[in-house]
C-alpha cells in the first residue's frame, strides 16, 4: 500500500472576512495570534475577533489577518496528525500565502514570516495609496487573449497588465483605473467580461515598485533555511527548495503576474500530487484547483470542524 502524495495550498488576501478567528479562538492554535502580534505591532486578536469587515479590507490588516489563519490551520492539522497520515511532497500559497508556504516548508521561521508581513502588508498600502490604481476579473477568455488585449491597452497609452493567471477563463488585470477601464471596455471582443474587485492598488503590477523596493530592505535582515521542502512559486511556478532564493523571488512577486493555474499544473504533473488541501480561510484555491485539474481531489481545511471531515480522504492508501 502507498499512501498518495498531498499538497498543501495557503490562500491570500481577498479571503479575510469579519470574525474570521472566532473558529480558532479555542484551540491550542491560537498562542501562534499572541506571535503574530509581536512581531507585527498590531492586534491580532482585535482583527480576527471584532474588526468590522470594512476596516480589515485594508490591505495591511487583512494580510495580517489572513496569515495567521493560514497558520493556525496549519499548526492544527499538524496537532491533529492529519499531515502524518500521507506525505506532503509540495506547499504552495496564493500571493500574501506564500508566506504561510515557506513557513510550512520550513523554509521561514514564524516570527521572521510574520514581521515580513507586517512590512509587505504597509508597503503595498501606501504605495497604492500614491496610486489610482486597481484591479479586475476576466471571465472567460484563454490567457493569449488576455495578454493580447492588455497589449493593446498599454500599446495606447493605457497602464494595464495582467496580474493572476486564476484558472482557466480566469485572469486578473492590475493597473490604472482608465487602463483597467479600457480593458472592460474591450473584453467583449474576445469573448468575455470584466469584473471589478474591490482591493485598494494595483497589486502584482509595476505600481508597486516602491513597495517591492521596502520588501527587499526587509528580506536582507531574515536568514532562511538552505534546504527546505519544495514550495512552488508564484511568479514561475516552478519548485524551489533551496533558501537562497527567496528574496529575489518575494520581492518579484510584487510586481509581476501570481502564476497560479501553472503552479497547481506543477503540484499534479511533475510533483504527482494527487491530492490538494487547502489550509486557511475560505475555499477559494480548492475551486481553483477543481477547474485547473478536475482529476485530482481538492479539499478545504476552513475551520476546525474540516478536520474530521478531511481526515479520512488524506489518508486513504493506493494499493
């Protein structure tokens, strides 16, 4: 009997929601908020407990709020000996989730990951705040059509690029707000629509420079692991497994497109992953990932309460 190699999967910002924490509140997880909250400078009980939805929009808050879900699902599927029961050959994070990747992978240290974090989460804040930028969904187009109708929104003068490659029919524009616009206004023509979200800049796109520049000052002062388990990044959906690196590859991801389709396509082709769980808040990743690979088994570690109901897939044997 062999037991079938999982992936584990860390959702980003976008999944925060107000009392996201409550669910939390009375496991042996919990301690991990009195951390997050040192090395961050904020009230991480306050955000996951009582910050009203609209305030944890923020970029800073919910990032922080996010990770540390993230992690406590993580630290209590591993109390819960669910990670025991197959072998974890990949971990992967959508964006702000890569942090809770690299931790997972034992390539990054909580208390480092948390306080990198912090500063991603600020940055990004303001240098969206020195920007009118924004972001919106495709819906279904192919990513060449995508690319291509980007082009020709810069090559008219309009600051647009393609920022998450989702899912199939699923791509994220990140720009000015009259690129963006424009874009809308010619998705039509290759057969799809776009839909706004509501985030505060224009993530994952030259608007964020500045911020990626604030990352890289932090990243010289965090050491990693030389060897860690294989975590598949965003921005070339390859496995790394090697410390080393990160930095370049953190402060990149800032400005260039989450390659997330091409990374869960890495998790089941060549790291045979053959199931994918996703630990943290929501079950957005999970959706993905059945889009992306409708063959492999794709589960969600929400809350608690997901722990029995994930347990038995995880550990059942191939003979």
């Amino acid at each position: 009997m062999t037991l079938e190699p999982i992936a584990l999967l860390f959702p980003g910002q976008g999944t925060q929601k107000q009392g996201m924490g409550a669910p939390w509140r009375d496991t042996e997880a919990w301690s991990l908020v009195g951390t997050v909250s040192e090395q961050s400078g904020e009230d991480v009980e306050e955000l996951l407990l009582r910050t009203d939805g609209a305030l944890l929009r923020r970029t800073d808050l919910a990032q922080l709020a996010v990770f540390t879900v993230d992690m406590m699902a993580h630290d209590e599927a591993l109390r819960h000996g669910l990670l025991s029961e197959a072998p974890v050959a990949a971990y992967a994070g959508h964006s702000l989730g890569e942090f809770a990747a690299l931790v997972a992978a034992g390539a990054l240290g909580l208390a480092d990951a948390a306080g990198l974090v912090a500063v991603r989460g600020r940055a990004m804040r303001e240098a969206a705040e020195s920007s009118n930028g924004t972001m919106g969904v495709l819906v279904g187009a192919p990513l060449p059509a995508v690319e291509a109708l980007a082009a020709d929104a810069r090559a008219a003068g309009h600051r647009v690029w393609v920022a998450n490659v989702n899912a199939p029919g699923q791509v994220v524009l990140s720009g000015s707000a009259d690129g963006v616009a424009a874009a809308a206004a010619e998705a039509p023509g290759i057969g799809a629509k776009l839909i706004s979200v509501p985030v505060g800049g224009a993530f994952h796109s030259p608007f964020m420079a500045s911020a990626a520049s604030r990352l890289r000052a932090a990243l010289s002062g965090v050491e990693f692991a030389a060897q860690h388990s294989p975590v598949v990044a965003n921005v070339d959906a390859r496995p790394h497994v090697c410390g080393t690196d990160w930095p370049d590859l953190m402060e990149r991801q800032l400005i260039a497109p989450v390659l997330w389709e091409e990374g869960v396509r890495t998790l089941v082709g060549p790291l045979a992953c053959t199931r994918l769980i996703e630990l943290g808040p929501g079950r957005t990743l999970a959706g993905m990932a059945r889009r992306i690979a409708p063959a492999v088994e794709a589960l969600s570690v929400d809350g608690p309460l997901a722990l029995g109901a994930v347990g038995p897939a995880v550990s059942r044997a191939r003979g």
